[in-house]
C-alpha cells in the first residue's frame, strides 16, 4: 500500500510556503498582533458601497459566480478604454500568476526577475519547473536594463516588473517603462505587475495599449480597493493572451460576493480618492516615527514605506523579531542590501501609535 | 512583435470550457431563466448562520484569508473525526481537482474515468497532459469493477468515481466503495468524488480511514451547504498527500467572506437536515410531474434527478432546447445512453410549478 506516484517535477518541489501569514504567526505566538502592518493590506478598508454589495450578494451565494465575470470585465473595460477581451479576472494576481506561467513556462524554460522581488511569482515559475535567472536592484530600484540584457542573454520567456515595487516602494516613470516594453526581446512577454498603481503619483502607468502582445499587465483589488481576502485580481493584455487564459483556469473559481464586492468598489471612485489621501498622510506619519528614531524611510509610490534602519540584514530582522514580541507585525524585503529596511504598511492612526510607541523599544532591544 | 511563446501542451489544448453557465446562457439569450434547475445548485439558500458569519466578515475582508484554513479545518476533522493534517480546503473541488491533477499527471500518465462523469475533472487531466480512459456505465450506475479493471491495464495514476454519481444520481452502497477502495491496483490514487454525500442515505459513505494513501476523498460547501458562488471544498486524505498540495496550490487563495460562511455553515446541522428534508420532497415532486407527463424519474441519492424520456440523446437534447426556449435552465449528460435523460436539480415549490407548467409543452415541441 503505497501513496499517490507524484511527477518528478512535484516530487522535486520543497514543501516552503511564499509567505507565513499574519494568523499562522498569531497561533505560534499564541497571542493576536496589536499593530498589523505587513501584508501592505488595505487598514482603511473596503468602500461601504462594495460592503453593501456583498450582503446583498451573500444572499444569492447558492448561485455558482458567472464564470465569464461579465459585468466586472466590462466596467473594467470601460474605465480603463479597452474591450472586455482585454480583460481576464481571476483569484487575485497571485491565482493569475500561476495560470500565466503554466501558460508559458515548461520545465527547464527560463525566466527573468529581480532578487528579492515578489516571491510568489517565484513559487510559481518554481512549481513549473522553470529556471529562475535574478538580477540585482540598482539601488532601491529594479534594474529595467539589467532585466531587459538578462532576458535576452538566456532568451527568457518571461520577464517580471512591478512598478511601483515591492518591497522597496520605488518607482520608474511611465516614459521608462514605456521604452522597455518597445525594447522587450523578441519572444520574451513582460509582466508589469501594478498592484500598487493607484498610490503612484500620475506618470507612473504607461498609456495601456491593448493589443500589444509584449507586455501583460495585472491589477487588483486586494491593496486601494481593501478587498485583499475577497481575492480578485485582472489581467490587462492582448485578446489572444487573454483567451488563453481559458484554456487552464478554474472557470467557475470566482466567488460571487467577490465579484459584487470589486464590481460595486470600482464604481466608488471618492472612496479610492479617501484611501490614497490617508494612505499619503500614513506614509508621512511612518517617515516622521522613522526620523524621530534616527532611521530614514524611502520614498514611496505605495501603501507601504521601506524603512532604512542603517544597518545590515541581521540588525534589521532582530528589530523585526522585537517588534513581533511587542505584538507589531511588519515584514522585511530578503536579499541585501534591500534587507538593511523593515517594510511598513500605511494604516490609520490608532495602528501607527502602536509602531511609534514600540519601535524605540525594539531598536534598543535590536541594539542592545 | 509577437506573443508569448506558450508550452507546446497549452498551444496544444482546445479553448472549450467544461460547462457553459445559466448567466452566458442568458446574455446570449437576451432574457432570465424563470427556473435555474440546471447547475445543481441549493435553491434553498445559505444557513442564516452562514449568512450573519458572511456580512460580520465583510467587513474585514481588508484582510488576506488564513492561508491555513486553520479554523474550518479544525471544525472539519472533528466532525469527521480525523486530524486537520487530513484535511485541504480550496476553491471548490474544482480547485482542488485542478491542483491533484498537477500533482501526480505529467503528459502521458493515464487516467481512468467513466463516460458521461464530471467534465471537469477530464479538463484538468487533459489540461496537463494526461491520457483519458473511459470505461462505461454500467446501466445507470459507474461500473466499479470496470474501472479498476482499467486503472489495472493501462497503469493508472488517477482514478475517478463519484459516488453518488453525478449526472445520473444513482449510488453505491458503502460496502461496494469500501471494496473498490481495497482492490485500487499498486500505485493508483482514487478518487473518491462525495460532493453529494449529504443528500444520501445513510450506509453510502464507507467508514473514513484517515491515514489510506489509496483514496483521497473530496467534499464542498456548494451543494447542501447552500454556497456554491462561495467556493470552498475539501479534501480528505493521508497527510502526506494533503501536505503535498502546499507544493502547489494558491496559498492565499481562498475568500475571507467564504471561510467564515462556510465555518458557520458546519454548526448549523439544523439547516443542513431541513435542506436535505426539502430536496426529498422536491425530488418526489419531480418524479412526480415526470410520471404526469409518461416519463420516468431515477432513484437519486443527489439534489437533482435524472428523467428518462425514453428516447435517444437527440430527443433528450430537443427537449432541453425547448425547455431553455421557455425559460427554463436543465442540463443533460453527454453521453449515450445516458442522454435519454435529462437532469433537473432540486428546488422550491415556485422553481418547480414553472417546470410543472413548461414540462407538458416542451415535450410537445420535441415531439412535434
């Protein structure tokens, strides 16, 4: 009696998680975060409009969601001046992800991205047997060039961006991602990833041009919107690529009270302006706690801000172990010399007197 | 400039999609179904417990989902008296099926099915690469025998029965699935489909053996629970398996919003008994107007029935189109001689006096 014959690819695979989350941490810990600032989720919460949508949606909850999202991708369509086969919505931008390079990547196929960008895009290249080829930031940026020259060296299939940037918060300007699309390698497709578009100042997102097969562009409600545990995420990219999409995806994977929630969200363009506003007086408030602990925090085109605690990777993760002993989750970007910051979340007031009270202790504790 | 360059399996794969929702049908219609009686969805709704657990949610659907299900894993495994090491929740079984297809199916592995069961589970062995054998039915019943006959010639990875069956409602008893379950072949994972377990008598579900690597079984939230468009299904396995999904799934793939409801549905078993007491009488109601109109009904252990119309698949599909012509939303199974029938799910007393009233008129256009 022996279990399942696995591929070799899965039996190949580590049994590593991208992130630990913020409850698994709570039951380890065996008591609830005070402060929780490290999934850069959305403090200020969902549009009362989406609330709204949601109980009214809960009651048809019996009816499987409408597996072709129709309304969402056409109010999407709509504000964003393309069509609705521009569009593929799925189980936010990690659940696109993994479809995307089960799309693309094969084993052994090559792929491009930063160290110590996003993980989970990683996990999935990873999980699809897929090489991985880093290049270093320059600086807090990611390298555009550097990326661009890698992808053509190995003839990768795919190459990932985000902009703005996670962990770091940096950003490029719409013009330079503009001449990177024109200069993605032939056979290569960019993945622009703009989770964090809305907190970016105007001239950060390239013009979208809809039928460009080069780039693929992906959004989500999980950060401005503050619908991250209602999992919705959209694709932006060239009717073909898209269509594709249909060909592996969970069709009817979609939760209905999601799909109400983003739908009824997209619509409630005062509260996204509410949310950024705060969002901008947040990532004031984490530079001024930061300054006033001798620390410096990086400009931020995000809702989160890097803070430089001036030190080396091992002083930053002891001030991250401190501060989660005083019931502050944060978390922190991997590689060096980006792991010399904590990443903080923006969040309202009441969560930011929590930092500002304990960072001094955990920098003392951190140094002492 | 040109696309991305897809794996060779992928530009391979057809664009169809496994089932065609009542939502495309009725855009491309131009008008609602008066009766939605084709999806196998619960008429009867959510539990209001899981309703108020949904909307207290809502508003803390800021927050990423547990990416462990701690919670509903644990309420699970003491219902079933197993550990949560023995349990995986996902997104639907659909889901769940997508990642365990992944898991052990390179291209080329076999896999055994019956003609006629669940379509998308052959999307997901089709979609990596695996090769479908189909056995027959057996009469209306999945041929147990037959299947493992199969799984034993063609070296089997996977192989697949629901019980009770999906389309045809028919089952087997406990004892039967218990032998099948001793007889898999050396080095083939069954799988065990209840996802209408709760709707069967008593005696159709074998004893749960935790810690078998012969058998995964598979349940949801969709079917009696009453939160299809809520997306959550489970697995049942040995823990080395279900600990394997974590190679592979969307760790932060499931809703929020979904977790609470269907955590709070589990409490409700009052609700649960009384939705299962209202199918009963519902599937008598059809049975009924199937004998007014000289058809018959199938015993069914699900929230659907099969009707024989005592014709060919060509008669069954006219009758389906006149049905959807006046309103009325049924599927059919697609196979013969499976596709005399056709499949009407379970519902209220107002659902059903529509298919009372269309019934009559439907067969009369088929006919005519």
């Amino acid at each position: 009696m022996t279990g399942p014959r696995y591929t070799p690819l899965v039996a190949s695979l580590p049994a590593t998680v991208p992130f630990v989350g913020p409850e698994t941490q709570e039951r380890t810990r065996g008591r609830p975060f005070r402060a929780r600032l490290g999934a850069n989720e959305s403090l200020f919460g969902p549009s009362p409009l989406a609330l709204a949508a949601m109980t009214r949606a809960a009651r048809e909850v019996w009816k499987y969601g409408d597996a072709q999202n129709h309304d969402l991708r056409a109010a999407l369509a709509a504000d964003l001046g393309v069509t609705p086969e521009n569009i593929m919505v799925g189980e936010g931008i990690d659940g696109l992800l993994g479809y995307l390079v089960r799309m693309v990547v094969a084993p052994g196929d090559p792929v491009v991205t930063s160290a110590g960008a996003y993980p989970t895009f990683n996990y999935h290249v990873t999980g699809f047997g897929g090489v991985l080829h880093k290049v270093p930031y320059a600086g807090d940026h990611e390298d555009g060039q550097a990326l661009l020259d890698k992808a053509a060296e190995v003839g990768a299939k795919l190459v990932y961006l985000a902009n703005p940037d996670n962990p770091m918060g940096s950003w490029h300007g719409a013009e330079k991602i503009r001449a990177m699309i024109e200069a993605v390698p032939e056979g290569t497709l960019m993945i622009l990833d703009e989770a964090y578009i809305e907190f970016a100042p105007e001239g950060t997102a390239p013009p979208i041009d809809a039928d460009d097969p080069r780039v693929i562009r992906f959004r989500t409600f999980s950060k401005a919107h503050g619908l991250a545990g209602a999992r919705v995420g959209y694709a932006i990219g060239a009717p073909p690529l898209i269509a594709a999409f249909d060909k592996v995806r969970n069709h009817f994977g979609m939760c209905r009270i999601s799909q109400a929630g983003a739908l009824a969200s997209l619509q409630d363009k005062a509260w996204l302006a509410e949310v950024c506003a705060q969002v901008a007086d947040a990532r004031a408030r984490i530079a001024r706690i930061a300054s006033d602990n001798a620390l410096s925090a990086l400009p931020s085109a995000t809702n989160f801000v890097a803070v430089d605690c001036h030190a080396d990777g091992e002083f930053a993760r002891r001030v991250l172990r401190e501060l989660a002993e005083l019931d502050v989750f944060v978390r922190m970007p991997g590689v060096a010399t980006l792991d010399r910051c904590i990443r903080v979340s923006a969040g309202p007031e009441d969560q930011l007197d929590v930092l500002e009270e304990e960072l001094p202790k955990a920098l003392a504790a951190a140094r002492g």
